[in-house]
C-alpha cells in the first residue's frame, strides 16, 4: 500500500473515529448542499478537503453503521477526485466493494481498514461523472463474515458539494 493510501487511512480514521478529541481548529465544514457536505480538515501545513455524505438508506437495515462515501482533494500530495467509502466495518478480502449507478458499476480496488479506493484516476474522474448527472449510487460492500451490504447514496447536492471542496484546496 502507498504512502499517500496510508495518510490517507489515518486523516480519516482521526476525522470520524477520534473526532471528539480533535480541535475546532482542525475541522472546518464548509457548507451543507442538501445531502452532502463539504469539509476542510488541516493537521498542520497538511490540508484535506473533501465532499461527504451518508447513506439515506442501508440493507440491512438492523445494526447502525457509520457508512461514508467520499472524494477528497489533498494539495500538498497532488491528489485530486479520490473516491472513496468506508461501510462501517473492516471488509473481507474475497469480495469485491463496488458501486453502482444506472447500468455504470465501479469497482474498489484498495480496501484497507474499512476503507476502500478506486486506484485508477481515470475511473474516479468517469465516477465523479456519474455521480454529477445520476440521482442515487449504491456501494455494496461485505464484512468479515462475508454478509453483504448495500448503502444508498442520494446524490443531491454533489455537484455543488464537490465544487466547494475543490475550489477549497486549489
């Protein structure tokens, strides 16, 4: 795994599992466009933005998950349009996470601590097009015991969500 994948894993894991402990300082929200955000995270002259949002429906429905999907943007590492999603749990190796819009379905190439990443930039850009012009995308992911999930994602106000978080970090 990457450096830049492993930063990554920890900006996130200290965002949404240690986020009580973090300052006011270090998080800024940008705005809220109606199902998604646009958030500012800085660890000193490190700077990450990112769109997010949660799921509007998940299968199953028993036992909460904090399922994200992302697309971040780190200017001090040259990434930009990084899709990724975290179901709430740490993935089993033998199944795919994947996505899915319309007849468009993307696979997660990189899962590593209950997150997953599509490693092909070109994917993520025709990703990010879908998300722009559809209405709905489903990741499905399977946990350890090889049960599935499918996380529905509404994509209302990704485009200006993601716009917020680009212009923030160029």
């Amino acid at each position: 795994m990457s450096i830049i994948k492993k930063t990554t894993i920890k900006i996130f894991l200290s965002l949404f599992i240690f986020s009580n402990f973090v300052s006011a300082d270090e998080i800024k929200k940008v705005g809220k466009f109606k199902d998604w955000e646009t958030v500012i995270y800085l660890n000193g002259a490190d700077k990450v933005c990112f769109a997010q949002s949660k799921p509007v429906l998940q299968s199953p429905k028993k036992g909460e998950r904090d399922a994200r999907l992302f697309v971040s943007f780190r200017p001090n590492e040259k990434i930009v349009d990084e899709v990724s999603t975290t179901s709430g749990y740490n993935y089993n190796n033998q199944n795919t996470v994947s996505a899915k819009s319309g007849k468009s379905n993307y696979k997660f190439d990189i899962k590593q601590e209950g997150f997953a990443w599509i490693a092909d930039n070109k994917i993520e850009r025709k990703i990010i097009k879908t998300m722009k012009k559809a209405s709905r995308i489903m990741v499905t992911g399977y946990n350890k015991e090889g049960s599935q999930t499918i996380d529905h994602y509404s994509l209302m106000g990704f485009t200006k969500a993601y716009g917020a978080a680009k212009k923030s970090c160029t």
